[in-house]
C-alpha cells in the first residue's frame, strides 16, 4: 500500500512585517489541522519558515487530494481569521482566491507532493525556503545528484551510478504544465543548460533510474505568474528520499555549504546569498535574507518520528557567517547590476513607471 507526503505551505500574515507568523496564528493552524484531520491522515507535523507556514502530512490519498488540500487550505482561512483579528501584516496573502475547488494548485499555496512504496526504513527531508523563488533549488539539486564533488555516491553506488531522470518546468508558460525529461549522467550538460535560468525552468520532480522511483518534489507555483501581479514571492517547499539508492542525507545537504547567490529578498528584487537556517526562524535582514530550512524525518507506515534539524549544527553557524558576508557584499552595491534582479523579474512596477515617463524625454542626436 503506498503512503503520500504532502506539503502545502503558505503566507498568511506576519508580525511587523513580513518577519515570522504570530504564535496565536501558528498555533490555530496547527491545532486545526491536528484536529480535522483525524482520520482522514496519518501523521502530520507543522512548522513555519520566515512568514510561512508549512504543513506536512502522510496519508494513503495520493497527491492532489481534494480532501488533504481543502484541509490545509481550510486551516490556512482559520488562521487568515485570526492574522486579520490581531492586525498581522499581509493577512491571507497567498490565499488567491476564497472558495476552495478540487485542490490548491494555482489558489496561491506552495505545494510538493510525492506518492511513495514505503522502504522498510525511509528517511526524507523536508526543505521550506522563505523570501525567494523555486529555482533556489535548481543549484543545489544539480549538484547532490549530478556531481560527484557533491554527491560521492554517483562514483561508489553503482546504483546511483545508473543517474536520474529530472523533470524540469517551464515556469514562463502559463496556460498549462509545460515539462521536460532529461537524464543524467548522458544529459547532464543539457539539464545544466536549462537549471542556470532559474526564473524560468524549474526542477519539478527527480527520479532514480535503476529502480524507477521518485526521489524529489519540488513546489513549482509562481505567485506572480498566477495572480499577474506581485503577491510575496514564492517561497519554495520540497520533499526529497535520502539513503541507500538515493544520495545520502549529507550529500543533499552537501551544495547548501555554498551559499549560492539566489533572487528574492527585500521585495523579492534582490539577489543575495542563500542562508541555511534553524527550523521555525525568522527572517531579520533587509527582509531576509534568503533562508532555507531543512527537517530530516523517519518514517513507518505513514508514522512520522519528530523533526532533525539538519541545520542545527556547529558547521551551519560557518556557513551562515560566510552567507551574510556574501550577501553583504553584494547589498554594498544596492541597486546596481546584479545586485537588483533584472527588469523582467523585478516584482514592483516603480522602476518600469518611471522609465515610461523618462522615455517621452529622450532625445536622438545626429552623429
Ligand atoms: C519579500 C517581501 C518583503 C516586502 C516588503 C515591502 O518577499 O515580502 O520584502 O516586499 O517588506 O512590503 P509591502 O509592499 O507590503 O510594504
Ligand atoms: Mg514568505
Ligand atoms: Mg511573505
């Protein structure tokens, strides 16, 4: 019998900003969803990352259950209550749309889901990131499954050694799903061609190819993409299997000791460093920065152990000290190049107002 993880994750208001929810709202929608949820699945665990709070659940009802996604998003409308009622900042910002119907994608929340045959030990991590895009994973998934630098197993697992076939989204293209199949390692340069465009193409999903199961899920959403204007950026969410044929936990943990440079931050218009951070932290500097949280869990028949905060660890306080000095280097040049992300992605329309205007007063000069 296979057991399904889902995560469904959304904004629904902070305090003073857009810093962390309030422990009234986080509490409400964590008691709902404990409460309403008897019966229909087996184990749930509910945290928050920055503004955002996620909730885990395991279940026997495949992805996209009509009954699992009303749950959240039903639980997420109790809290909007509650954030409206104590003046939170942003109150139900990423509920787009108020009356339920089938199941949340494209309603505003953030969803990663993976339909799985249970190993008899199957250990997963949960990943939520805040203040930033889906492709803030295009680089770290390249590397835990494509380079052995990351990923030793792809040289001493002849399992692994077999690759992986990623499906890659097309963000960009609205009017429907718009995927790609591309396998590793013969592919690789092509998958590489495509991951470097993070705002447009998108891991969606990874599977191992010797033995043809799923490995990752990713949340693909676009909030502006959906809501055809800035609504908060996305803040990505994703499942990934560790262990045995799949790279090991610390082989996916491998590319966060970069701290890559990823776009989002203050009005997700900034690129700054990727900052691996404790689980339900907040956000602090220049709205962020770009934080990502990861939560190894065990699981048997749909049981859930607590929560290892895999970035609760003497050697993350180096990389958070080596991400914010990145991410200051690149803010002591604000607005300019590549600090400020490019015009096709700025999320405020202020510097395009003004260009608009500014275009009436140039003028040609003959050479
Ligand atoms: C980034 C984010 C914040 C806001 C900023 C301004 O994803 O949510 O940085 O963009 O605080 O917020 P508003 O426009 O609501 O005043
Ligand atoms: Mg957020
Ligand atoms: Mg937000």
């Amino acid at each position: 019998m296979k057991t399904t993880l889902s995560i469904i994750k959304a904004d629904i208001g902070s305090i003073g900003g857009h810093i962390k929810p309030s422990e009234k709202l986080f509490e409400t929608v964590k008691s709902y969803v404990e409460k309403k949820g008897k019966g229909l699945f087996i184990d749930s665990y509910v945290g928050y990352t920055g503004d955002d709070i996620a909730i885990l659940t395991t279940h026997k009802r495949g992805p996209l259950d009509s009954k699992i996604h009303k749950l959240c998003f039903d639980a997420f409308m109790t809290g909007t209550k509650v954030a409206k009622s104590q003046g939170l900042y942003g109150a139900g910002q990423d509920l787009l749309v108020e009356a339920f119907s089938g199941n949340v994608r494209g309603m505003g929340p953030q969803v990663a889901e993976m339909e799985i045959e249970e190993r008899p030990a199957e250990p997963f991590l949960m990943f939520a990131a805040d203040k930033t895009e889906p492709g803030v994973y295009n680089l770290p998934l390249y590397l835990s499954f494509c380079d052995p630098f990351h990923c030793g197993g792809l040289l001493l697992s002849p399992v692994l050694k077999k690759g992986f076939k990623f499906v890659i989204m097309d963000v960009a293209y609205t009017k429907a799903d718009r995927i790609i199949e591309l396998v590793t390692p013969e592919e690789t340069y092509d998958i590489a061609a495509l991951l470097r465009d993070t705002g447009r193409f998108v891991v969606e999903s990874i599977w191992s190819r010797a033995t043809g199961e799923q490995v990752a899920s990713v949340s693909t959403t676009r909030l502006h993409n959906i809501a055809g204007k800035y609504t908060g950026k996305d803040d990505p969410v994703m499942l990934i299997r560790s262990q045995k044929d799949f790279p090991a936990t610390g082989e996916i943990l491998s590319p966060y000791t970069i701290a890559h440079y990823a776009a989002g931050d203050c009005r997700g218009s900034h690129n700054v460093a990727v900052m691996p951070v404790k689980k339900n932290s907040s956000i602090s500097f220049f709205d962020g920065p770009v934080v990502v949280s990861a939560l190894a869990f065990s699981m048997q028949n749909g049981i859930l152990t607590e929560p290892a905060d895999c970035f609760d660890h003497p050697y993350w306080d180096y990389v958070r000290e080596k991400s914010a000095k990145k991410t200051e280097e690149m803010r002591k040049q604000g607005f300019v190049g590549p600090a400020m992300l490019p015009m096709t992605e700025l999320e405020y329309t202020g510097v395009m107002e003004t260009l608009k205007v500014l275009e009436q007063r140039f003028k040609t000069r003959a050479k």
